[in-house]
C-alpha cells in the first residue's frame, strides 16, 4: 500500500475508533448503573471491566507510541460509571486523532518501547497501530454481545466506512466535530 494511502488509513480507523466508542458509550449510558457492573459471561466478567480494560490498554500502547513507555497496569476499574468513562475515553480517542493525525510516513517505521513483565521490547510504529485497532475492534465486540443481553439495543458499529451509510452517522460525526470531508479527505 502507498504511504498516503497508509497514512490516510489511520486516520480514517481513529476517527472509526472515537465513532464507535461514542456510539457504544451512549448505549451504555442508558443502562442503569447496576447492569453496567453486572456479572456477564464473556472475557472480562462485565460491560465495565471491558470497556475499562479497552481505555487502559489504549493508554499503554499511546504512551508508547509518544515516547513514554511504562508497564502495563490493568486498574481493572479506572472509572466505575459510564459518564466517568465516557470522558477518559473520549480525551483517549482524541489523543490518537492527533497521533494519527500528525503521522509520516517514516514515523511508521520508528520503533516504540513496550514495557512487558518479561522485559522492554520493541515494536514499529505501524504494528502497533495495527495491533491497536485490532485490539479495540475485538473487545468492542466483546460489549457490543453484552449489550444485547440487556433492555438497551446494542448501537450498528459497522456504518462507518461505506460512503452509502453516510446518513446513518452524520448526527454522531456532527457530536464529536467530524464531517465527512475531513475523514476521506484524501479521496
């Protein structure tokens, strides 16, 4: 793939990231408190540990990829309600906006320091983003099943990239002070 087009890539599956975590958020936020912390058979035992799990491990791998490597804590419940984890979230997703944002493409290719209990290990930027997005899309999945064992609908997540389903995210694009342009800009 061109370096443009791999650059425009990232940029495109950010701004996916921060539509899809405003989408399944505000489906979270509808549910009452107890049924966001309830036990739930899945990976990790409930909607907030998940998506606690997702924010952390967000963290991680940004401090990475800015240069601040550090190891890993999983804090389990860095936010106890939706609204707490709605704004760590959302400054999480824009921080990888502006990461993504400001790529080059020889930055793909500069190595970021993991700190894992084995030891430092390094890793090229472009994996980590790869691996990023993979990581985010899995457990997304993982709530998005939860949901649906609940009275809330889970959100659609998959409207994102087609240019026909356009309509069905203009309002949530609008929320988070995205436009269509801005996203496939180089197209």
């Amino acid at each position: 793939m061109p370096a443009d087009r791999l650059l425009a890539y990232y940029r495109i599956m950010a701004r996916n990231n921060a539509w899809s975590n405003h989408r399944l958020l505000r489906a979270c936020a509808a549910l009452p408190p107890d049924e966001f912390t309830a036990p739930r058979v899945s990976f990790f035992p409930s909607l907030a540990l998940t998506l606690n799990h997702l924010l952390l491990v967000d963290q991680y791998y940004l401090d990475a990829l800015t240069g601040r490597p550090r190891a890993y804590q999983d804090l389990a419940m860095l936010y106890a309600t939706v609204a707490a984890l709605q704004t760590g979230q959302s400054a999480s997703d824009r921080r990888l906006l502006a990461f993504c944002d400001g790529l080059s493409d020889e930055q793909l290719d500069v190595a970021a320091q993991l700190v894992r209990d084995t030891g430092v290990l390094e890793e090229c930027t472009e994996r980590i983003l790869a691996h990023l997005f993979l990581h985010q899309i899995h457990h997304r999945g993982q709530a998005h099943a939860m949901l649906a064992g609940t009275a809330v609908p889970p959100p659609q997540l998959d409207e994102f990239l087609l240019a026909t389903d356009a309509p069905l995210r203009a309002a949530d694009l609008a929320a988070l002070g995205f436009n269509e342009a801005q996203i496939w800009r180089s197209r």
